[in-house]
C-alpha cells in the first residue's frame, strides 16, 4: 500500500493532465485538471519549506563538526537573515517601500536582493567565461573536418557581433548560420528531448519507472 498509493496518484494526476489538452475548458476534466495543478503548487511550497530545513539541519551538523564551517555558518547567516526580512518587510512587486522602515524608505529585502544578491549572481556568471574560453580553446582545435566547420562557424559568429561587421557582411552571414543549420540543429534537439519527455511521462503513469518512490 505504501508504494501503491503514490502510483495510483501519479497515473490519475497524469492521466487528467494529458486529457485536458483534448476537452474544452470548462469540462469536467480541464476543472479537475487545474484543482489538480493549485494542489501541486501546495505540495511544491511545503517541498521548498522542507529542502531549507534540510539545508538548516546539514549546514549545522557540518558546522558543528568543523567541516567548512566559515561557509556554512555565512550560508545559515545568510539563509535566516534573508528569511526575516521578507517575512517581516513583505515584497510588493508594485513599490520598493515598505511599512517596516516608515513610507518612502527602500525595502530592506529588495535592497538585499539588488545590492547583495544580484552582483553575486554577475560575479559567478562573469568567472565562467574563463571556463568557456577553455572550452572554446580545446573545441576548436581543427583535428577533423567537422571541427574545422565549426571553427569557421564560430569565427563567423563571434566576429558577426562587433560594430564594422555590416560593413564587409559578416551580420549577414551571421544571421544565416543562426537560422538556417543552428535552427534545425535546435529544433531536432528539442523534438529529441520532448519525445524523450513523452516517453519518461508515460514510464510515470504506467508505473514503470518508479525512482521517484526512492528505489531502484
């Protein structure tokens, strides 16, 4: 029953989902599809609650016995600290003020997210273009034909982006390779994986593929 249970959920929550994209929407089966997609976002807020207590707990335990406690006690700091302040500043989309600091002071969440967590965020995005250059170096060794095309695919892209390239018609060229063979690159790409998609979903709903259950 312990494992039955969750099968018989997903099969029926799957079974909903796929047959609302084939009735109208006020039928019977598009409303029990929606009620089914708000219970899935409950069950998504109590999974966030629960995979921070999980960081709580591992980050202390870690901690406590030493290993990279400077790391983690800056991620409990700022994990906790961040909490409190969206609890009680609030986050209205609408205004930056907030009712915590007096009408016309800046959030203090929002200062947090502009000032702390957006350059954080650059910072790491900007350290990975070292790796991409790496990357870039040991791909485009020409040691075969193919990588010899995309060598001179990329050339032609890379330099298609600054200023004089109108000029001599490296935009041109540029915008070719984009949506001609990267195009239909990009769309078998995506028709592999949604048809891999269909085919996980389907392993779900039959009962197959059981790894969310915690087995094999």
């Amino acid at each position: 029953m312990r494992r039955t249970l969750p099968l018989l959920i997903t099969a029926v929550a799957g079974t909903f989902m796929i047959l609302s994209f084939f009735f109208d929407e006020r039928s019977f089966v598009n409303e029990l599809a929606s009620r089914m997609r708000d219970w899935g976002i409950v069950v998504a807020a109590f999974a966030a609650v629960l995979g921070t207590g999980n960081i709580l707990r591992v980050s202390i335990h870690k901690a406590r016995r030493g290993e990279d406690r400077p790391f983690k006690v800056v991620l409990i700091v700022c994990l906790v600290g961040t909490m409190l302040l969206g609890l009680a500043c609030g986050v209205d989309e609408t205004t930056t003020e907030t009712w915590f600091v007096g009408k016309g002071h800046e959030n203090p969440f929002h200062w947090v997210y502009m000032n702390v967590q957006q350059p954080l965020g650059a910072t790491m995005f900007s350290l990975l273009v070292f790796y991409i250059a790496s990357a870039a170096y040991r791909a485009f060794r020409v040691r075969s034909l193919e990588a010899g095309i995309l060598l001179v695919a990329a050339a032609i892209v890379m330099l298609g982006q600054i200023p004089w390239a109108s000029q001599i018609g490296l935009d041109q060229a540029m915008a070719w390779i984009m949506v001609v063979p990267n195009g239909a690159a990009k769309r078998a790409i995506i028709m592999g994986a949604a048809m891999g998609v269909a085919a996980m979903s389907l392993r779900v709903i039959l009962g197959i593929e059981r790894s969310y259950l915690g087995g094999e």
